[in-house]
C-alpha cells in the first residue's frame, strides 16, 4: 500500500434539517429572523372572548357593590361580658370594630380595583361609628379608667384610644404620605380591639380600674353632647348652602356619617346605662335615660332608600337632612338634661 501525500479524506456530507422542519411548519410560515408562528382564531370566536371580557367588565363592579354594601345598624347588636367587674359598653365597643372590620369589610379604604371603591354609603356609616368609638375612648382614658385626672392612664385604653384615632381611609399604600408600605386602617382597629379585650380581661382579675362615679359618667356624657352639636352644625350649614339641590352628591355622605356616629353613641349609651345603673337608680334618672337613648335609636335607624336634601317645607322632595337632625337635636338637649340632674 503507497500513501498519496496529495490526497486527504473529505467529510461525509451532513444531511440538512431545514426541509424537515420546513415540512412541519404551517403553511404560510417563513424562517427568517422576523418569523413569528401564526395563530388565528375564527372571527366569531374573537367577537365572543371580546364580548365576554366587556360583559364581565360591566358586571364586576355592579355585582361586588351589592355583595359587599351592607349598613348594619341592628340595634340589639352587643358584645359579651364574662363577669360582672367588666364593662358591658367596653365588650360592645370591641365588638362593633369586630363586625365591622372582621365580620363586614372595611371600605373607606378600598383601591380602585375593588368593587367597594365606588360605595359611599357603607364607607361615610363605618367612619362615622369609629369616630364615635374614637370619643368615647378618650373617656374611658382619661377618666373611667383611672381613680383619678392625676393617676395613671391606664396602658391598654391609651392603646386603643391611639389606634382608633388612625384614619380610617389609609391602605397599605399611600404615596401622599410614604412611598414605603404602611399599616393599613383595619390593622390599627383590629389593635384597637384587642387592646379593649385586654382593658375587660384585666378588670376581671383586678389589674385594672373602672370607675363607675356619676362625675365620670358625666364627662362622657359632654362629650358625646359636644359632638353632637357639630354633627348638627354640619346639617345646618349644609342645608343652608345647597338646600333643594335634587343632584347634591354630598348630602347622602353626611347622612351617612351622622347616622353611623348616632349608631355608635346609642349602643354606648345604652350599655352605659348597664355599667352605671347604681348611679341612674340613685339620681332616679331611669325614665330620662331611656328616653334620651331611644332619641339616639331613632337617629341611628333612619336609612331612606335615597337620600334627599330638600327644602323644609317641600312638598315633593323630602329633606332627610333635617329630619335626622331634629332627633339629634332633642337627644342633645335630653343628653344635657341627664348631666344637670348628675351635677345636684
């Protein structure tokens, strides 16, 4: 055998692909860089996934805002006690941030892509009841729940009085005040809640104080009259403003805050009644306090199907403005005639 030193082996040639992958691509497909695989759908098909996208659209916030609109303002509503030595108005109060935080949902906060973020109504009743719950918790701080104005305030109620007092409109994020996640409004009351439970618990075991005195009694009782008194002014001023007004889109929102206030302050009263019965049967104030919780009741249960701010003396259109007011005005005056009969 000779060995050629011009020749060298050549490769076998390599079998191409290309046609194979060719013969599986769809018809009309191309393999330049600018190819994308084709997908089509019927015509008929396109229109119905475009229909169902818009219909579900449209339905999505009119459905949740049923679902979730609820203005609860059951006037049996109350919380539980497990001894005599705890507060029944305490209990209540942990109670209602419960049902409306846990139970219901908190929707003065809501984003806008939650069907909730379009209510007005159930948003304007929640705040109104924390801000009522927000009064009474500086009572209960600075005077029912120490012996005296120069003891310590008591380190559960001063928590609750703290968290109740967090607006209620913030979420987890709020780029008006930090572009860093923040607690949102239910956390704060949720707080707020377990902080009145511990306040009970300790009354319980002795570890705190409730004092039930006819003058701690009367301090609440001012300032839930003082209150009062600007819910009214409010209704004032805004009668006088846009009174007869068929498209005032304010009208309902302070219907609704007065109402859930009226709400939180009747379920107050009414377990403050419980709370300090000793110093009601003393003053013999037992017919004046029914009667003045019972003006709170009917505030609290006015819920027209819509809210009108008619004139006064209108015959068609009624003025729901004045007539809550009216009830908050006579509970005022009967509120200021149980504090004088507590002042002989």
């Amino acid at each position: 055998m000779t060995f050629d030193p011009e020749f060298s082996p050549q490769p076998a040639p390599r079998r191409s692909l290309l046609p194979r992958l060719r013969a599986r691509l769809p018809v009309g497909s191309g393999t330049g860089s600018g190819w994308r695989p084709r997908v089509s759908l019927p015509p008929r098909r396109l229109a119905r996934v475009g229909l169902g996208v818009l219909v579900a659209l449209l339905l999505y916030y009119p459905i949740g805002m049923i679902w979730i609109h609820t203005i609860d303002d059951n006037p049996d509503f109350a919380g539980t006690t497990t001894s005599p030595a705890q507060s029944k108005m305490v209990a209540t109060m942990a109670a209602l941030i419960d049902r409306e935080v846990d139970q219901h949902r908190w929707t003065p906060n809501d984003p806008f892509f939650i069907p909730s973020w379009a209510l007005d109504n159930m948003p304007n009743f929640q705040m109104g009841i924390v801000a009522g719950l927000s009064r009474i918790a500086v009572e209960l701080t600075d005077h029912m729940g120490r012996s005296r104005g120069t003891s310590q305030a008591d380190p559960d109620l001063d928590k609750a009085l703290g968290f109740l007092k967090y607006p209620g409109d913030r979420w987890v994020w709020d780029p008006s005040v930090s572009i860093w996640p923040q607690q949102p409004a239910e956390a704060q009351y949720r707080a707020a809640r377990r902080a009145l439970l511990a306040y009970n618990d300790r009354l319980t075991s002795g570890q705190a104080i409730f004092e039930r005195r006819a003058d701690n009694l009367q301090a609440a009782l001012e300032r839930i009259a003082s209150d009062v008194g600007s819910m009214s002014a409010v209704i004032e001023q805004h009668v006088k403003s846009d009174g007869g007004s068929l498209f005032d889109m304010q009208v309902d929102n302070i219907f609704y805050n007065n109402k859930g206030r009226a709400y939180a302050y009747y379920l107050v009263l009414r377990d403050l009644g419980t709370d300090y019965e000793a110093v009601l049967k003393e003053r013999n104030l037992g017919t004046v306090w029914n009667q003045m919780v019972d003006s709170f009741r009917e505030a609290a249960l006015l819920q027209p199907l819509v809210v009108f701010n008619g004139n006064a003396d209108s015959q068609l259109l009624p003025a729901h403005l004045v007539g809550q007011g009216f009830y908050l005005l006579r509970a005022r005056f009967q509120l200021y005639e149980v504090i004088n009969i507590l002042q002989k």
